[in-house]
C-alpha cells in the first residue's frame, strides 16, 4: 500500500517542482538575458514483482535546464560587433556633417559668398572707407568659421578619446565580471548540475563585451570556460589578461596586452573609436577626425597663402606702397589661428585694392582677388575654394553614407537573430499560462490520488474485519 501512496507523492513533488519552473518563467519574462527553464522529468526505476512483472514507482524531476542555442548566442556575437563599429562611425560622421554646416546659412561656402560680396562692392569705390570696413568685418567672420570648427574637431577627438577610455574600463571590468562568475558557476556545477541564472549572468556580459571588440567562446567539456580576442584569450577561466590603452609619440593609441603585445581588433565599437581617433588617410587607413583635421588645415593655409600672395600684387589707399597680408596664421595649426592680420584691422585703408599706384579709384587688385575665386590661382590646394570644400563635403558624405549603410544592414541582421534567439530562450507567456493549468492538473490529481491511496489505507487499517462483530 505504501507504493502507491509514494508514487501519488511523487507525482505530486514532481508537479509542484514544475509549478516552480513555471512561476519562475514568468516573474522573468522582462529581465533581459534570462534564458526560459524547464524540468527535465522522468519516470523512476520500477520495482520487480514475482511472477507478475515490474510495477511503476512514479516520476521525478532530475533536472531544470534553460533552453539555449550555443550557435545562435555565437552568431550573434560575432554580428553583434560590427553592428557597434558602424554605429559609432556613423554618429561621429554625422557629428562632423553637422560641423561643417553643408549647406546651410552658417557654411563655409556663405561665409566665402559673404566676403567675396562685400570685394565686390568696394571695387564699385575703392576709395570709399566705409565700403572697406565691410571686408574687414566678413573677413573675420570667415576666420572665425574656420577657428570655431577646428575648435569643434578637436573638440570632437578630445571626446572620442574618452570613449576610448571608458570602453578600456569596461573591457576590463566585463572580463574580471566573467572570471568571478566562472569561479562561481564552476563550483556549483562540481555535481552535474547547472547554474542557469549565473549563465545568463555571464551570456548577458558576454553580449555587452561583444559590441565592444570582436569576441570568442569556448567552454571546455570539464566546465573551463573561456573568452578570446582575435586568438588572445583575455578571461582564462578564473583568471584574466587585461586590456591596456597606450598612447604613441605621434598621439595616435593603441591597445596592449599585458605582456605589451598589440590588441588586434577586427571590429567593434572600439575599433570603430580608434579609427575614427588615429584615421589620417594616408596609405589607405580610415578618414577619421584627424583626415578632417588637416583637410581644414590644409584649406586655412592655401586660402591665406593664396589670398595674400595677390593681395601683395595691389596697392594701399593714397600711397604707393604695396600690399602686405592680408591674413594671418600659425603655420603649426593653421585652421585654428586664422584671422585678419593686424595691420588691416588697425587700418583699413592697408586694403591693396589698387592696381596701379596712386591711384585711389583704381580697383584692379580687388578685381583680380574676385577672379582668383574662380582660377584657383596662389591657392595652396590647387583648385578654387569652393571646390575644395565640395570635395571634403564629398568625403564625409560618400563615408557617413557608408558608415550609415553598414550600420543598418548590419541592425537588420542583428534583429534577425535576435529575433530567432527570443523565440528560442525567450518566456512566452501564452506558453506558461498553459504550462501553469497544465501542471495545475496533475496536481490536483495526484492530490486525488493520495486522498484515494489514504481511503484505501483507512479501509484496510481500520475497518477490514469488523463484520459479524
């Protein structure tokens, strides 16, 4: 009598167990990275009887496992870091976009509208102060343009630098995160047994590494549980290989190791920083903020070289002294200094609007300097001005375009597999609910069956054999 009143048990133990599952599914259902468990069940071993054959003992839950796919959590790693490299790229890009102001009112190419406008109509009366003082002033905004959006490119760089740093810290403290889980889910694997919350703990890390730098897996069939960089293990189970970020003579950065050997970085958001921090295009490397830096340079110089190599050609108001610059720079960090040189600030009439000497209605020099606009003639960067802007604006254009392109293509595959993992791991409550009524059932009939087991034991205990007294 005792074996069906202990099956009955079973069945109910084994109910209430999977009633646990279930409740714990669903209290889960918005934490992020929790993996959907479920009860392993099985019949338990039946018992031999003589001459009749083996008569079943019940049920039991031997194990709660979380339903994971180890290829697909591996797909997504590995599309989950260029997914990080192209975001970043693309939202530094459009940064740079927004600087530049192409088109807008606030442009390069209408500050040059402005200043050329306002040569055009002192050469109407060149000996007219108050149509000098004009050009002085639209000078100074151009300059001025030009100063802030270097500022603003430095700026920008200073900014991704301390990206760059945090990601250094957050490498670092993922993969000492992972390395304290490891200890922690080894030891309460020694029996069989499966850590399925710590393992979602250290999968979730796991993805927010990925998005950083390019990551690998491996757990070994004794539990040792490993993460890789482009081949060079940074979590060795317990113990870690930090990151390290170095910064060169040239002010360009790199990551080390801890035996000092460089991190080669395939992808990621870290990768996607550095490139945009070091990328000087030259010998093919990446237009990051740097190539921007010296193409603004670049355009500074040539414009003041070849502004006031002609200026020089003229002559002042009422004297027959030639011209002298017009602007002036640091020949170290152009884009930055630029500005109306001193001698025309502190007297307009240094404006060599002449082309003959002495002449203080002759406007021949100012006509050639509205000329130069068109021919490119002195200009350092060998086309007109206008068109070199066009051709950084064609730079950054084809490159945030690229960097948005892969971004999304790569959000879209992503999603994808994101989408099949949820439908793999992820807790559908429709699902639980019938799990929930499920399990609700044999529960209660198993209950019956002990109300029915303990009648049958009052029966024969108490009763049996009270007949004829």
């Amino acid at each position: 009598m005792d074996f069906g009143f202990n099956t009955a048990v079973q069945g109910l133990l084994a109910s209430q167990k999977s009633l646990y599952v279930t409740s714990h599914n669903i209290s889960n259902t918005n934490t992020k990275g929790y993996s959907r468990q479920e009860a392993l069940q099985r019949a338990t071993i039946p018992h031999l009887l003589p001459n009749i054959g083996f008569l079943g003992t019940g049920t039991e839950i031997y194990d709660i496992v979380r339903i994971r796919d180890s290829y697909v959590d591996f797909k997504y790693w590995n599309e989950n870091a260029p997914l990080g490299e192209w975001a970043v790229k693309r939202d530094t890009l459009t940064e740079i976009e927004k600087l530049f102001g192409e088109p807008s009112n606030s442009s390069f190419r209408q500050y040059l509208d402005d200043f050329y406008k306002s040569l055009e109509s002192l050469s109407t009366n060149p000996s007219d102060l108050s149509y000098r003082e004009p050009v002085v002033e639209t000078a100074l905004a151009l300059t001025k343009h030009i100063n802030e959006t270097a500022a603003r490119l430095l700026e920008l760089k200073e900014d991704t630098k301390f990206a760059i740093e945090a990601r250094e810290k957050n490498i670092n403290s993922i993969a000492n995160q992972i390395a304290s889980l490891n200890r922690q889910i080894y030891s309460m694997e020694l029996d069989g047994r499966k850590a399925n919350d710590l393992r979602d703990k250290r999968d979730l890390l796991v993805d927010e590494l990925s998005k950083i730098v390019n990551v690998r897996v491996h757990e070994s069939a004794d539990g040792k549980y490993t993460v890789s960089i482009s081949g060079v293990t940074i979590v060795d189970h317990t113990d870690v290989n930090e990151v390290k970020m170095v910064e060169d003579s040239e002010g360009k950065i790199e990551f080390h190791w801890e035996n000092g050997s460089k991190v080669n970085l395939k992808s990621g958001e870290l990768k996607g920083l550095l490139e945009l921090y070091n990328g000087d295009g030259e010998d093919n490397t990446y237009r990051g903020i740097p190539y921007y830096q010296e193409r603004l340079n670049e355009f500074a110089k040539g414009f003041a070289e070849g502004f006031n190599e002609q200026h020089k050609e003229g002559y002042k108001l009422n004297s027959n002294d030639k011209g002298e610059e017009f602007f002036s720079y640091d020949i170290d960090n152009p884009a930055a200094t630029i500005t109306v040189a001193s001698n025309i600030l502190e007297n307009v009439e240094n404006i060599a609007a002449g082309g003959i000497s002495g002449n203080a209605e002759d406007n021949g020099n100012l006509l050639a300097l509205i000329d130069q606009r068109n021919t490119g003639v002195y200009f350092g960067f060998n086309s007109s001005p206008d068109d070199y802007i066009k051709s950084i604006m064609s730079n950054y254009a084809v490159d945030s375009t690229q960097a948005k392109r892969m971004k999304d293509s790569q959000e879209i595959i992503l999603q994808n597999i994101e989408s099949k993992r949820n439908s793999i791991s992820g807790v559908s409550l429709d699902e639980e609910m019938a799990n929930m009524v499920r399990f609700q059932n044999t529960y209660v009939a198993a209950a019956r069956m002990i109300t029915t087991m303990d009648g049958i034991i009052d029966v024969t205990v108490n009763r049996l054999g009270l007949v004829g007294r």
